[in-house]
C-alpha cells in the first residue's frame, strides 16, 4: 500500500477509535517511508491513546520543529498534557503560545495537519478553522476539500450532508481518491442510500484490494439491507486475509447468535474475539466495552453468554476503573444473571465515579424494586420523575414506575397506561436508525420481553372463543413480538412468548409451528413443552398432552413447584374420565407453597399469575368434585370463597361460601361463620343476620359469631 493509502488507513482507525491499529500501521509506514514526519506523529498519538503518556509527549517533542507537523504536534502536546492525571499548567501554557505564534505564518501543509488532528479528537469547529484557512490559502485544495466535507458529515445535518456529497463527487473527478471515495459512501449510507453506498464500496475494493476497511464497510452495509448471507459471505473472506479482524468476528457472533439460535457457536466467536482483541486492541477499554452491549441485550439472559461479555466488562474496567457507563453495565450484567447484591454494589461504585449518572440510578431502583425497598425506589423515582425534563424521558424509567404500581397493586389501566408509555418511547428512539450493530443496542430485546411478561399478566389465561373479540393487549404483544423475532429470528424466548400469544388469541396452529420450532432449536426447553401439552389439550390429544408434560418434567424437575404443570395434568386426567387421579393431582397443586394460602411472592415472579393459576385450581377441583359426586366439593367451594376474601371480592366469596354451606349441609360452623362474615362485608344484611341464626340454632356458643357479625348487621340495619 502506498504512503496515500497507508494515512488514509490510520484516518480510518483514529475515526473508529481503533488505536493499536493506528500504532501498527504507523509503524508501517515508518519502516516504509521513514522520512514522513506524519507517520511519526500518528505513532506518538497511537502510544498517547494506549495510556503511555510520557512516551508520546517524548516523541511530540521531537516531531514540534518538523515545518509540516508542527502544529499538529503542539496541538497534541497540549491534548496530552490535558490528558494526564496533574497537567502541567506551564507546558501547556507554553504549547498555546506557540501554537498562536505558528498558526500566523502557517504553511498550507501544516494547516491540514492540524485541521485533522483536531478533528479526529472530536474538536470539529476549531478543525474546520483550520481547513477554512489553509483552502484559502492553496487556492481550493482538494485535500482541504475532502477534509472539509468529512467536517461536514459529523454535522450530521441532510444540508450538510449533501454538500459534503457533493465535495466528495468533486474530489473523485480526476481519479479515485480512496478518502473521498469511503466520504461518498457514508454520505450515501447517512442518507439511507445503502445500494449507492455498496456500489462506491466496490469501487474501493476494486482499486484498493488491500484496504481491509472497505470490506468491513461493505459488510456493515450488507446487514443495513439484512442481507446476513451476502454478510457474512464477507466476514469469511475478511478472516481468510485476517483471522483475527474484530469487526469480522464481532459480526460472526452476532449472526450466530441473533439469526442462527446457536448459542455454543456464538461462544466459541465471542472467545476468538476476545484472543483477537487481546492482540489487535489490548488495551483500548472503550472497544472491550462497546463490544458487549449488542449481545447482553440479544442473549435471552443466556448464562455461557452473559459470563463471556462479563470478562470483556471485567477488562474494560481493570484498564480504566474511573469510566462509570463500565461499572453501570458491570450492574446491568449481574442483574441479568439475578446477582442483585453485585449488581447493586457496581451501581454504587459507577454513582460514586459519577454522581449524575441517571442509568446507574436506574439500576438502583430496579434492584430496590427486586429486593423489595418499595418506600426506597418510590422516593427515587418521584425524584427522578421530577427532574426528567433536564435529561429526557427514559423508558426504562416509566417501566419501574409500572412495576412500582403492580408491587402496590394500583389499577389495571394505570399500569398498562405506563407500560404503553415505556413500550411508545422506546421505540421512537429506532426511527431512520439503520439495521446494524447499534440498532440491536436500541432494540434491547431484553428490555422488551421484560414489558410483553408484564403485559401477558394482564390477557386472559385461556385462549379465546371461536368469534371473541381479541383482547388489544394480545394485539399489542403479537406486534413487539413479531418485531423482535424478525431481527433477532435466534431469540428463543420471543418465539415462544409469540406462541403463547397465538395460544391466547385463539390460533393453535400458530402457536404449535411456533412451539415446534423453539424445541428443533433446544429440545430441553421445558416451558415450550409445557405450552405445547396445552396446545394438545385443546385439541383433545391426551395422549400427547401427557407424553409433553413427561417432557417438560424430564428437562426441568422443578416444574413440579408449577401449579400450572399439575393444572394442565389434572384437566387432561379429567377430560379421559380419570377423575379420582384428577383430584390426587390438584390434591398435589393445593400443597404447594402459596395456593392453598396466599404468601408473599418470590422476587422474580409475578403474584398476578400466582393468583389466576391458584383460581382455576380451584374452580377445576370443584368441577372434578362435583363430578365424582363427592360431598367434598364443599371443601373446594370454601376455598374459592377464602381466594375471593382474600381479593376483597366479598360479593363472589359469599357465593361460593353458600356452595359450602350447601353442599355441607349447612353444618359446619366455620362456614357459615364465614359466609356471614362476607355477606356483611358485601352489605347483605338480612342474610348475615339469617345465617348467624342458623348458626347459633344448632352451636348456641360459637365464639365470635354474635358480636363479630350479627350485632354489626343488627347495628347497620338500623335507620
């Protein structure tokens, strides 16, 4: 590669922040042309980058007399001083005078320079100063030009854009400048023009086939048409010149994982990517930490995966522990694996590094909420709640707030308003976001089941009749739902919740292809077989039913805790007339902690479903009751009235508290101390004062029952 192309090369590796990379081909470029000071000067800022501060300011100082970089290196003398823990004040106050004093007399070449420093450490105005002067004095440079339209890309604004599209066509009117020819293509692909893009990417390839970064472009634009295949058709031929290409391998992962499911492929890349970055990059903190966000987001929680991006994490902070977005995604890492102890301490180490981080707050109130510190993360977020304005709306901000709201048990439509919100405003942050890595960080598909989970709290539990309205929460998780699975096809858990959804709305074909599909991909999903024995009991295939909850059982023996899994048991037992073993099964249901009396739930799980699933077992032991002919169905009637006070719906308790008392022959005391007690709560008088008569009549001293309810119903009655 010629000396044009080598610095053309390193403008790309300063702009992606690749800095061993710029160190080597410097290097290169000093063995091949060691006369050119510019290859000199990139050497020392590609050291300044890695952290040797000292060696860098050494070598600026040598390079501070060469006419062409003089300014560029004073500039970066005072960029390194800046940078250091105690700046010497006097240096740079030294550099700045010099850099006043040159800048009058500057040549045209040392303009440049500088001009392009400046702007690949992010000082864009000052840059094009620089630019705006040394075109004016070489009559139009094209170089100038091309640099000037680069300034005018990180803009970002479509007038500027075009102008800089424009600039660029000039610069490539008398041949291929390979500058030029990568700003056409970032134009082009700014302004979603991904097909003008890839064709002047070929042109780079074609005449510059030993500049690697067209490939790796050309790649980028492949995925923003979700093209995978032609994609990674490219990454093999990287990794044919490149085994260990970082951007190759981070684009393998990423496919293996959110397109191809292949959780043990995706690992294998994620460990050659990390060999990779040991040698190209070792110590650049900021690329081991980019490289984890797209695939905490995308990996279903999956635990191999969440420990790979964990060493990464772990790296980025040991190489700068003062970065607090590190330490907060070390948080978000743990609570992901439900370490919520680690998670809470990474969040206080990333507030203490930087106290106005809004997501490490965030993180502290989600593992409040977790632990159960209501009172805690309500405090937190009416604080935060207060001061949004100054920081924007967070989704995840209103999501914590709909969780605060279902932990105090506000209403239905106050928690799904604030789900919509949270679910509304997370997603008008992907608009004209191009498909690629960064839209798979937006996206966050974690953060998105997280919302449908809460949603599907709130659908009915059974799938809907033939010509029933569709419930348009249902709707609305169909939609996400199907938008996660048509980026991340891979993701499991969202295919399934998508079969669960079609379960509930009433489409069993659906759900079943959907069910089939997650056990091709993992056959040791237990929840997919569960789902799917209901499928088969809709469709009266018991046999079937039975043979998928023997499945479910054999990969997860934990779903014997599921009041589900002895739900779906017993009403399959029922439907082939096999009562008696229905009733052992819910029998079996009813001694699991929390359905026979409701107890505090667990951290991770919802008591809303707790609920309805201890609902229907109980209406089913009824049903199974009833049809045996047993006279303990009273028993199962007393439950479903204990369920219902317990929910303060006193006026559906006292009716199943009468099935009791009437299947028991009106006897038992206790019941009817019960059904008095709820139909003074439901303000049925009379009939509270009726039953304590019964009562009384046949146990003149049952405690309680004289003065706890009929003296109140005597008292209330009265005008």
């Amino acid at each position: 590669m010629d000396a044009q192309g080598l610095k053309t090369l390193i403008n790309y590796y300063c702009q992606e922040r690749y800095f061993h990379h710029v160190l080597l081909v410097a290097s290169e470029g000093i063995k091949k042309y060691g006369n050119d000071p510019v290859f000199r000067f990139y050497h020392a800022y590609g050291t300044l980058m890695e952290g040797k501060t000292q060696e860098a300011l050494r070598e600026f100082e040598t390079l501070k007399n060469k006419p062409d970089v003089s300014l560029c290196s004073l500039l970066a003398l005072i960029y390194a001083h800046k940078m250091s823990p105690n700046p010497d004040r006097e240096a740079i106050l030294e550099s700045d005078a010099k850099v006043k004093e040159l800048r009058k007399g500057a040549e045209p070449r040392a303009l440049y320079h500088a001009g392009l420093f400046l702007w690949h450490i992010g000082r864009h105005e000052k840059a094009r100063e620089y630019i705006d002067r040394m075109i004016k004095m070489s009559d139009g440079s094209k170089e100038g030009q091309i640099l000037r339209a680069w300034l005018d890309i990180t803009r970002g604004k479509e007038p500027y854009t075009k102008r800089a599209l424009r600039s660029f066509e000039e610069g490539l009117q008398n041949g291929n400048d390979i500058f030029a020819l990568l700003g056409k293509a970032q134009c082009l692909e700014m302004r979603q023009n991904y097909l003008g893009a890839l064709e002047t990417m070929n042109q780079v390839i074609v005449n510059f086939p030993s500049f690697l970064p067209a490939l790796v472009q050309k790649m980028k634009l492949q995925l923003a048409l979700q093209d995978w295949d032609q994609a990674i058709e490219i990454v093999q031929r990287l990794m044919l010149q490149d085994k260990q290409n970082v951007e190759a391998l981070r684009m393998l992962a990423l496919y293996y994982l959110c397109r191809e499911g292949d959780i043990e492929k995706a690992a294998t890349t994620l460990e050659n990517l990390e060999n990779a970055l040991d040698a190209m990059e070792p110590q650049n903190a900021q690329l081991f930490y980019k490289i984890t966000i797209a695939f905490s987001r995308t990996c279903g929680r999956n635990q191999l995966i969440l420990e790979k991006i964990q060493t990464l994490l772990e790296r980025a902070f040991s190489l700068t522990p003062q970065q607090s977005e590190y330490a907060t995604e070390l948080g978000y890492l743990m609570l992901l694996q439900e370490k919520v102890k680690e998670a809470w301490k990474w969040y206080q180490i990333a507030i203490n590094l930087e106290e106005t981080s809004i997501t490490a707050v965030i993180g502290c109130i989600r593992c409040q909420l977790i632990e159960g510190q209501l009172q805690e993360a309500d405090q937190q977020l009416e604080f935060l709640s207060e001061i949004q304005q100054s920081f924007g709306k967070y989704a995840e901000l209103i999501y914590l707030q709909a969780i605060l709201a279902i932990k105090k048990n506000k209403r239905q439509e106050e928690v799904i308003n604030l789900l919509n919100d949270a679910l509304d405003t997370h997603f008008s942050q992907l608009q004209d976001l191009p498909f690629g890595i960064q839209y798979f960080e937006k996206l966050n598909p974690d953060f998105l089941l997280e919302i449908i989970t809460e949603y599907l709290n709130y659908c009915p539990l059974q799938p809907a009749s033939p010509g029933q309205p569709l419930s348009p929460l249902l709707k609305r998780c169909t939609s996400v739902l199907e938008a996660i699975v048509r980026t991340v096809p891979g993701l499991l858990q969202a295919v399934f919740l998508i079969a669960k959804v079609k379960y509930l709305s009433g489409d069993i074909e659906a759900a079943y292809n959907n069910l089939q599909h997650c056990l091709e991909h993992n056959s040791s999903y237990a929840d997919a077989y569960l789902l799917m024995a209901q499928v088969y009991l809709s469709q009266d295939k018991f046999k079937l039913c039975s043979q998928s909850l023997e499945l479910c059982l054999s990969y997860n023996f934990k779903v014997r805790e599921n009041p589900l899994y002895h739900l779906i048991k017993a009403q399959s037992q029922k439907k082939m007339g096999e009562i008696g073993e229905a009733i052992k099964t819910l029998h079996l249901a009813m001694s699991l902690p929390g359905v026979r009396k409701i107890e505090a739930s667990s951290k991770y799980k919802n008591t809303e479903v707790d609920a309805s699933h201890r609902l229907s077992i109980f209406l089913e032991l009824v049903e199974v009751y009833c049809l045996n002919g047993e006279q303990s169905c009273c028993k199962a009637y007393e439950y479903m009235g204990y369920i219902m006070e317990k929910e303060q719906t006193y006026t559906d308790a006292a009716l199943n508290y009468e099935m009791a008392w009437k299947h028991g022959n009106q006897t038992n005391p206790a019941i009817g101390y019960k059904l008095a007690f709820n139909y003074l709560k439901a303000k049925r008088y009379v009939d509270a004062i009726d039953i304590c008569h019964q009562v009384l009549e046949a146990h003149p001293t049952y405690p309680k029952i004289r003065k706890d309810i009929l003296d109140k119903a005597r008292t209330s009655l009265r005008p």
